[in-house]
C-alpha cells in the first residue's frame, strides 16, 4: 500500500535531517514545479535526479520537493535544503528564478541551478535546452500533416521560453504551408490538467487538427484522443503511453548528463557559475520516436532537419524574418542572436503571420 | 478575431459537459439546505469524490463502479460532518470548513500512487438515429450518462420536494425543525440522510471531472467548483430548476471564455479568465432582490431538549 511508501519517504526524511552534518557525502536537493509523477516536465527532471543517484551510488544523496508553488513557497523550500546541509540545490522552473538568487544571497557556500531563467550570480548557474529546436520539427510535421489548416498551441506563461516555442513551430509549418494558422490559448500555469483539458477540447472545436503544447500533463493528449482525428506531440517527455493514439513524436528533456556533470564538479571542487544553454547536438534536447502516423517523406524530412540542427548546419531562426508588425527582424540569411538587443534569451514578440497579442 | 470560428453547437454541448459537475454537487446540496442545514464541505467531498472514484475506477476497471465509489466516499466524509453537527451540535460553518480541509488533505494522501495515470474511458451514450439530427443530434444527444442523470437529478429533487411526503417532511424540518420534532418526526435522522445525499452528489461531481472531464488525477483538481455549487444554491433561492440554470451559466461562460480566446478576441486573457467569476457575483447580487428566502432554521443547531 501506498502509506508504506509514505512512511518510508518520511523516515528517510527525518534520517536526513539528523545525519545532516555527519557524514561527507555530496547532498543534492530538487525543488519540483509539478508530481514527479505528471507524465512530462517534472518527470523528466526527476529521471535527471535518479540518474545522478545511480551514477554515484553512496557518494551522493538526493532529495527532492514536488509541487512546489513559484513564489514565496519555493524560497521557504530551497531555505529549508539549504540547512539541511544541502551542497547542490537544482531549481527546476522559470518562476523559481527570483526565490533561487535571493536564497542564494543568503548561503554563499551553497550552489545553485536554475533551469530555464537568465539572472546568474557567484553561486547560481543556470542552465536551458534549446525546446525550440524541436519545436522547429514539430511545426514542420504539423504545417505537413494539418488537413484543416488550423494547429492549435496551448501556452502556459507568457515568457520567452514559450513565445520562442510558437514562434519556432509556426515558422516552419508556414514553410512547408503557406495557409496554416495558429491558435493560441494560453492556460497560465504550468500543470492543471483541467484546464489543459477544456483548453484542448476548445481548440479542437474550433478546427485545430494538431495541438502543440506548452504545459507539462498528458491531458491535452487525453483530450486529442477522445476527439478522434487530431494529432498530438509529447511535451517534455516522450509520453509513449498516447503512441497508439495521437501521439504522433515528441520533445524529450534530457538533463541527466548535465546533472551528472554538475554534481561530479562539486565533488570535485571544479564547480563555477556558467551558462548553459544546450539543444539537440549537444543531446539535452531528444526527438521521440516519429510514429507510422506521420507519412514517410515527412518523417524523412524531419529526420533531416534534426540532423541539420544537431550538427549546427541549419538554425532554427534563420532570415528572412519579420516581426509581428512587418518590422524587419532577421534578413536573409541572417541567424538569431542567443543575447542582443531581440536576441533569443529574452524573446517577447510574435513573428509576422501569427494573429493575436502575447498577454502582459 | 473570427467569431465565426466557434460553433454554437459544440459551444452548447461542452457547456452541457461543463455545468455537469457543478450541477450534480448544487443540487444535492440544495436538499442539504432544505434540510435546514448548511455544509460548507462540498469541495472538500467533491475532491474526495474525485479519488475515491477514480481510485476504484483503475482497480476495477469499470466506470460505472467508479462513480458509484465516488459516490459512497462522498457519502462517507458527510457521516463525518453529520457527527459533528448532528450528534455532538458543532457549529456548522466552522465543521464545513474543516471538511473542506479535512478532504483536501485526505485526497492528496489517497492519491499518491495514482497521479498520472490514465482510466479507462467511459462510454458516450450515442443514441442512434437522435444523435443524427443536425445541431440538436450533437448538443443534446452525444454525451455521456452522467450529463442525463445529472438532470434527472434536479427533475426527481424537484418533484420530491413538491409532491412527495418525504419532500414536505424534509421541507417542514427545514423551515421549522421544533415544530417538525412536536409533530413526531426524527429531525436528527432526517437530516443525517440529507447530509449523506448532499455528500454522494458531492462525490459524483467530483468524479465528473476526475473520470470523464479531464480524465486524469491531480491534488486540488475541482479547484473551487464546491464553492461554485455552494453559490449556485443561493444564486437558485433554493429552488431546484434554478440550480440547473445557474450551473448552465456559469458552464457556458467557462467555456465561452476559451473559445473567445481561441478565437483571438482582443480582450485582456485575466479579465476572460475572471468572468465567470465575476458574472457569478452579479447575479448573485441581482437575484438578492429577489424575495424567496433561505429556509427558516438554515444553519441552527437542533437539539429535542431545547
């Protein structure tokens, strides 16, 4: 039964809280947006954690805290592992970015990972994945594979990570269909799978036929099931469970390597503020298995693409671009700045085509 | 911005979909209300609902045995409720509250094991050749079984309350629980077997959404319908039909405000995603003109000595 679990979580707990300072193994701490069980984002990140557990076996000791609210909340968590005698602590959501650098302040000798943010300090690196590699794959398969046109993008927050994502997909499905046309609700959270839900069923109703997005729950895929003829994409992790329904690929998190390698560097005593910002040549971004579903010369051409982007041949935002407003971003040729003046790190407009405004 | 892009028909049967929770949980509450007792606790059995249901749902297998769990655990957490109140004279609003938190908390615990996983689908009652007919075959005839009982619910409420015996005994317990008691009736029994109706109702809407809605488990997933449903049953002056009208309100403005979005309406995300709230609280105000009032002992403690 579960309340065995339970009650072994807890004895774990308080034998850390106990031996926090007895012994010399490296104390890696999590702090979690989501369930580790959420099927997605948080999953992932949790597989990253296992990771480092069987990489170093007894050298290392992990916790992790599950859903953890993005504000006041996380501070009192990450608060918490730090006195717990935390050396490591990852922080796994946009939202934690503030809380992370003012807990960071106050334990020096702790170091911090902040995943997807862009404020860095002595001890607080932060580290991404170039989503929007993928999403350049799926909104070619999406531009090929829509028969009404109509692809509908579930956003959660309104912050660059997710505006590059709808920027990079409507890109390339517009490439490949001149008449496809976006969507987009946003949902402003990160996991509710209510709201996912209604989301996607709302989008399907009004004709979308693919559904892209950017919240971490199955339950849009649930939604694209039920209603029959819609295709969907696994989001943060594979998602496999929907492969013989809408499913059709998916973007796949991997952040086991990167974890690995931090934790080694603190063993090591190498460890030092960077920024890391990897895509799918350096494997922290991973494409799903691309289904039956998706016609040959589609997958061909996906394939293809991953492979020009792994090997840095191609680039996602390549010129030329306009902005939403016809104003000139890219020229021909011309690829996307990572940090700049409409660089990529801090992305808050739409590309021209797409209809409607980005919420403030 | 295409308003041509929405289509009245499925806007209409998702609002049926929508209300469908809500509805359930209002209406059993309202014979709580009736009663003339107020539990604050519907949230609290909803989410209950929701896991017990979707619990028994993945042992089982079979749906239909999961709404009947979900409706058994609602049930069950509202025994608790009726302890307090009924047995040991709590006061009411503080005992809902804690139920509220009581079931938060519970399902949570109940749910560990069971967050991400998928059940079972439950089966559209497609009836032939009705399901056919334009527009109507898709807003009325193509849902599931629940959205029917649902309604039958507040059919049977209704005329219980109206024409049956039962429904003026419950009826004169509410309005006046001493008189009820000199007349020989057992007010505390009476009212402990509303409480648990008002508690299986619960269990079901709940389930609503974690079965068929979603259909998924998540901590905190009816995220304030039973307050919804508890509004719903003022915003109704007690009265069953209007319950069914109010939860169609609020429903198809729940939906209405996505498929605006959707649709590219150039109207602020906050203020869409506010207003069914919003709207909920203008009715509310408009009907308090209204002059049907709450029954006579809502809310007061009976005990045969006084």
């Amino acid at each position: 039964m579960k309340l065995t679990n339970l009650l072994a979580t807890a004895a774990v707990a308080l034998g850390l809280a106990t031996s926090a300072f007895a012994d010399d193994k490296t104390k890696v701490g999590f702090v979690f947006v989501g369930p580790v069980g959420d099927g997605g984002w948080t999953y992932e990140h949790n597989k990253g954690r296992l990771a480092v557990e069987a990489e170093f076996g007894d050298k290392v000791e992990t916790t992790f805290v599950e859903n953890v609210p993005e504000g006041a909340d996380a501070e009192r968590v990450m608060t918490q592992m730090a006195l717990q005698g935390a050396d490591l602590i990852f922080t796994t959501s946009f939202g934690y970015m503030d809380p992370t650098i003012n807990v960071a302040k106050k334990f020096p000798d702790v170091k911090f990972e902040h995943a997807t943010g862009y404020k860095q300090a002595d001890n607080v690196s932060v580290y991404s994945a170039r989503f929007y590699e993928g999403r350049a794959i799926e909104g070619h398969i999406a531009g090929k594979m829509t028969k009404s046109n109509i692809v509908g993008y579930i956003g959660s927050f309104p912050i660059p990570e997710v505006i590059r994502g709808i920027n990079s997909a409507y890109i390339h499905a517009k490439k490949v269909n001149p008449d496809v046309e976006f969507k987009i609700v946003w949902a402003f959270t990160w996991f509710d799978p209510a709201k996912e839900a209604d989301a996607a069923k709302v989008l399907i109703e009004q004709g979308a036929d693919v559904i892209l997005q950017h919240t971490d729950s199955t339950a849009p895929l649930a939604a694209a099931e039920a209603a029959g003829n819609v295709i969907g994409f696994g989001q943060a992790s594979d998602m496999s469970e929907f492969k013989d329904g809408p499913r059709v690929s998916s973007i796949i998190d991997d952040w086991a390597p990167y974890y690995i390698s931090r934790v080694k560097a603190v063993m090591d005593g190498t460890w030092e503020s960077k920024s890391t910002w990897d895509g799918i040549g350096a494997g922290m971004v991973g494409i799903g298995d691309i289904t039956d579903k998706v016609p040959a010369d589609v997958k061909a051409e996906a394939l293809a693409m991953k492979a020009a982007l792994a090997d840095g041949s191609y680039h996602a935002f390549t010129g030329p671009l306009n902005k939403q407003d016809g104003s000139v971003w890219l020229k021909e040729g011309e690829t996307a700045q990572d940090y700049s003046d409409d660089g990529l790190a801090g992305m808050n407009f739409f590309v021209e085509g797409i209809v409607g405004d980005i919420p403030e | 911005m295409d308003l041509s892009a929405i289509n009245p028909a499925l806007l209409l049967a998702s609002l049926l979909v929508a209300a469908t929770p809500i509805m359930i949980a209002g209406i059993g509450e309202l014979v709580v209300e009736r009663a003339g007792v107020l539990n604050l606790g519907v949230e609290g059995m909803m989410i209950t609902g929701a896991i017990c249901g979707f619990m028994a749902t993945i042992i089982t297998g079979s749906p239909a045995l999961g709404f009947l769990f979900a409706a058994l655990g609602g049930a069950a957490l509202s025994l608790l409720f009726a302890l307090l109140t009924q047995v040991a004279l709590a006061n009411q609003v503080a005992s809902g509250l804690a139920l509220t938190l009581f079931g938060l908390g519970l399902s949570s615990l109940l749910g560990q094991g069971y967050v991400g996983l998928k059940p079972p689908s439950s089966p559209k009652l497609d009836i032939p050749l009705l399901s056919d007919i334009p527009f109507f075959g898709t807003v009325l005839f193509s849902h599931d079984i629940i959205v029917y009982l649902g309604i039958a619910l507040v059919a049977a409420v209704w005329a219980t309350l109206k024409y049956t015996r039962v429904g003026l005994v419950l009826r004169a317990v509410g309005e006046n629980h001493d008189a009820a008691h000199a007349l020989g009736y057992k007010v505390v029994r009476i009212r402990v077997l509303a409480i648990m109706f008002g508690g299986a109702c619960a269990g079901l809407g709940g389930a609503y959404i974690s079965l068929i809605r979603v259909p998924q488990w998540t901590e905190g997933m009816t995220a304030g319908a039973g307050w919804i449903a508890l509004a719903l049953v003022v915003f109704a002056s007690w009265k069953p039909w209007r319950v069914l009208l109010g939860a169609w309100l609020f429903g198809g403005i729940t939906v209405l405000q996505l498929n605006l979005q959707a649709a590219g309406v150039s109207i602020p995300v906050e203020i869409l995603s506010m207003s069914p709230y919003i709207i909920t609280i203008v009715v509310l105000v408009i009907m308090s003109a209204d002059k049907s009032r709450a029954p006579a002992s809502l809310g007061r403690i009976f005990h045969a000595s006084s």
